[in-house]
C-alpha cells in the first residue's frame, strides 16, 4: 500500500500573517492599561500597571508577551475601575478560554504543533484550571468541525483571509453553532480579540460581519452537513486498505469524539455504579460524564486510571500470571505498565524519555502498584535478561487516536512514517530477543495504517521462524475484527453503540520453547 506525503496547503489564499506568538496562546487581563499609540504604548514602561491580584498578573503577562493591548485610560490604583479623573471607565476584556483557544488552532495550523505539546507550555499551565479546561474543549470541537465551519464561511468570504483571522471565525461558527454558545456574546468576545492584536486588528469589521451572516445561514442546517474529512496523505491510503463506506464510518467516529474509559484495580461494577458509567464487553468502565478527571471519586486514592478501551487489549491478551517476569516496552504513560502490575507481574518498564517515564512513575505510587522503570532505549539496552512475556506498543503514526486528538491531521503532513515503519520493524525484532524460549510477545500500534500493523506482523513471521501466531481471543475482542495474518484490526467506528474505540493493531507470538 503507498504512502504519499504531501506538504500541507495553506488554508488562507491571501498572504499569510506571519507567524506570532499568539499560537503560545494567551488570557485575559481585565484591568490592563495600555495606551492608544506607539509612542505612548513605549512610554507605559514608566507607568506602572496596578494589578489586584495574582491570576490578572498572569493574564497581563500573558497578553503583553502575545502582543496582545488593551486600550484605556490610566488606572486609578485606589479606585479600580475609575480613571485618574474619577469618571467610570469601561474597559474591553478578553476572554481568556477563547484567547486560548484561538492560541491552540494558531499553533496547530500554522506550526503544525500538537496540542499534548501546547498545553504543556507554562504560559498555558498558569492559566485556572477551569480556564484551560474550556481553552481545549473550545479548540478540539473547533478542530472536529474546520471542514463544516468552513463551508459555512465560504459563500460569505469573497477570498479566504489569512489562517489567524480564519481560525477565529472558525472558532466563532462552532462554538456558537456546535455548542449553543449566545451569538451577541461569542462575536463580540471574537471582535474584541481581533481588535486587542495589532496583526489582526484590520479584521474585526469582517469578524463581526461575516461572523453574524454565517451563522444565520448555517442554523438548522448543521447537523446535515458533510463531516469533516482526513487530509488526503492519510484518506488516500486508508481508503485503498479499507474501502470508503469504512473511511467515512471512521470520519464520523472522528467527528463524535471519545468518551473517558477507565481501568479499574478491582470491582469494576462498583465504580461503574459510583461514577455513572457503563461497563463495556472487555471490563473496562466507560463514562457518560467527563468532568474532572483528578476530582472524580477514586482517583486520588489510585482505584483506577483512565485508559481507552481499545488500549486495554495489548495487555490483556498478554494473559500475565502471578509471579510472571514481564517487560513493558514504550511504557510511558503507564497505562498498560499498571496494567500488567495488577495482573501480578514483575514488571520492568522500559521508556526512552525521562520526562515521559516520570509519568509511569506518578501513576505506579498513586494506585500502588509497582514496577522496576527504567529510562533506556531497547535498541541499546544492554541489560541481558530475558521474560516470560514481552509488551512492545511500538512509536506510530498515532492515526488511531484521532477521536481524541483531532489536531493530528492538522499537525502531521505524513512526513516521516517510513523511517516509523522502519524502526517499528527494528524495535520488534529487538523485543522478540527479549523473550524467553516459551514465551510471549505481543506487539501493538496505535495506527490506523496496515503498514504499522499487518504488514510489521507478516515481515517479523517471515524472518522469525522460532515464534507462531497465538489463537487465543481476547475478553470482549470480536473475532470478525481478525486479520488474515492472525491479528486483530480496531477501528474507530467500532462499537459505534457504545462510542467508538480507539484504532489500534494487535497480534501475539509465541516463542518455541
């Protein structure tokens, strides 16, 4: 199957503006003088802002660093809300969510950066925690919805303006539309920004126009739009593997999101009736209600971690017994490391980034669980044990996990999936080498691409004839999912009924002993 790469079209057809610092994302400060003109603007070094509390010194931070201004008179410190005068002033505020969250669509569209990259920043991470819940919220619905938001702009557009001014009429029709936000609130928030960036500035009579004009032809009519499609590095191939009745399955799944699926320690049922959730055919718990995940009920006390359905079977199908010897391959974030913990392995979990392996070792003492971590590269790794089983969830084009990363398509152009698939087919035989004669290995990819998947299992049989597929069935798996090589292929669209899944490929060798 060919894969093309292709360099990522500019949405806009007008020059684009060039690259700021907004993509970093900012928030808001209410009281925040500035001044009018340059000049001015330059003198404000020797005025002093007054600021009444920590969270508006993060935001004045925050939007002086952005290039962000908010026009007002001087500030009375004693009188907040007044001028030096004393006459009441009314200041522009931003909202900081949207700020934000235009921030991210910014960053992703014309950075092609991802946003697990993003909110990592700490300009972000300094933002209230109900501010950088709503900043993601608004900027994944966003980014599952470009395709219908866009046509909904297009007869109102007479060319498409630059990606910046684009992706915050983008945010407007969706958050209004998708979400049922007030339209007078959105689009006057939206000008607001618009206005407070000198970039953007010259757009705010279009914003405010176009903004009410799409929206009014677009109500009622959403819903019967078309969804958004993959880009075409990814659709064309996909649709050779799979057929395009499955490719549009899959774009719909994409356009559903995903919901929050957890796996539990023990007592699956409890939690299931704790936390309003369902309990899915493979013993996973699946929420109706996100929420906060660090507030919900058994959390703190490590009773479960969050971890998609379809990521549970890996580790599951590795069918761990008690006292077992089992190595954990690209462990980071933990989530199958727990998994076989719980399982009562001795688990020794592999991961090549510190910064990644301090994750497996926050979740590991939050749920008490326990496993030898080590920060190594299996390709290097000179230590000489061998185990009874061995879990290799391989580095991948991640085109699983699009329900719930929607920035991916934006973020990735399909550059450098052949060197993945060549050190996927590295990594694999490095692990087969790490099993014990008798033993078990398991390999898995979150990617949606048979080049990640069936086609790694088929070579990795050709050239090692010691190991065999294993026929076991996983708890929940369907067979009709089986592939002829004797792996198993999930798909988005799957369990449609109970929300979908994450893509992933899947297959179990046994050595000879």
């Amino acid at each position: 199957m060919p894969l093309r790469s292709q360099s990522p079209k500019r949405t806009g057809s007008g020059p684009s503006l060039p690259p700021s610092s907004i993509g970093s994302l900012s928030g808001e400060e209410p009281f925040l003088r500035s001044c009018a003109s340059a000049k001015a603007r330059s003198a404000a070094a020797f005025n002093k802002v007054f600021l009444f509390s920590d969270i508006r010194l993060i935001y004045a931070a925050f939007i002086r660093s952005q290039g962000y201004y908010m026009p007002s008179p001087p500030q009375n410190f004693s009188q907040p809300g007044s001028s030096l005068a004393g006459k009441s002033v009314k200041r522009p505020v931003l909202n900081v969510a949207r700020l934000a969250a235009i921030g991210i669509l910014n960053g992703v569209m014309t950075e092609q950066k991802q946003l697990s990259e993003m909110i990592q920043t700490e300009d972000f991470r300094n933002l209230p925690s109900e501010e950088r819940a709503r900043a993601q919220r608004l900027a994944t619905h966003t980014l599952r919805h470009v395709g219908r938001a866009d046509r909904a702009l297009r007869s109102h557009l007479s060319k498409l303006p630059a990606v910046e001014v684009l992706n915050i009429l983008r945010l407007g029709v969706v958050e209004i539309v998708a979400l049922d936000a007030p339209a007078h609130a959105v689009v006057n928030d939206l000008v607001s920004i618009c206005a407070a960036n000198g970039q953007t500035r010259g757009f705010k009579g279009l914003i405010n126009a176009v903004l009410r004009k799409a929206v009014a032809d677009i109500s009622g009519k959403w819903d019967k739009s078309p969804v958004q499609m993959m880009p075409k590095w990814l659709r064309n191939p996909l649709k050779e593997a799979y057929g395009n009745g499955p490719i549009m399955a899959m774009e719909t799944a994409h356009m559903r999101g995903a919901p929050v699926d957890l796996s539990v320690v023990s007592n699956a049922e409890k939690w299931a009736k704790l936390l309003g959730g369902i309990i899915l055919p493979n013993g996973s718990v699946r929420l109706a209600e996100m929420g906060q995940i660090t507030k919900l009920d058994g959390f703190a006390t490590g009773q479960w971690w969050v971890q998609d359905a379809a990521a549970t079977w890996p580790g599951a199908w590795l069918a761990v017994k008690e006292g077992e010897t089992v190595l954990d391959v690209c462990a980071a974030p933990g989530g199958k490391t727990m998994q076989l913990a719980n399982a009562g392995g001795q688990v020794t979990a592999l991961d090549i980034s510190k910064y990644r392996m301090e994750r497996v070792t926050e979740n590991l003492v939050r749920t008490d669980l326990h496993a030898e971590t080590i920060i190594a590269n299996i390709l290097e790794w000179d230590d000489v044990r061998k185990f009874d089983a061995v879990l290799l969830d391989a580095p991948c084009s991640a085109t699983g996990t699009i329900r719930r990363h929607p920035d991916l398509p934006f973020a990735k152009d399909g550059t450098g999936i052949f060197e993945l698939i060549d050190l996927q087919s590295k990594m694999l035989n490095a692990a087969s080498q790490r099993v014990k004669p008798g033993g078990r290995l398991v390999f898995c990819t979150c990617s949606l691409i048979p080049d990640e998947g069936e086609v790694q299992a088929e070579n990795f049989l050709l050239s090692h004839k010691d190991f065999s597929v294993d026929t076991s069935v996983p708890q929940g798996m369907e067979v009709e999912w089986a592939t002829e090589e004797g792996g198993y292929r999930l798909r988005p669209d799957y369990w449609a009924e109970h929300g979908g899944m994450d893509g992933f490929y899947i297959i179990r060798f046994n050595r000879a002993g």
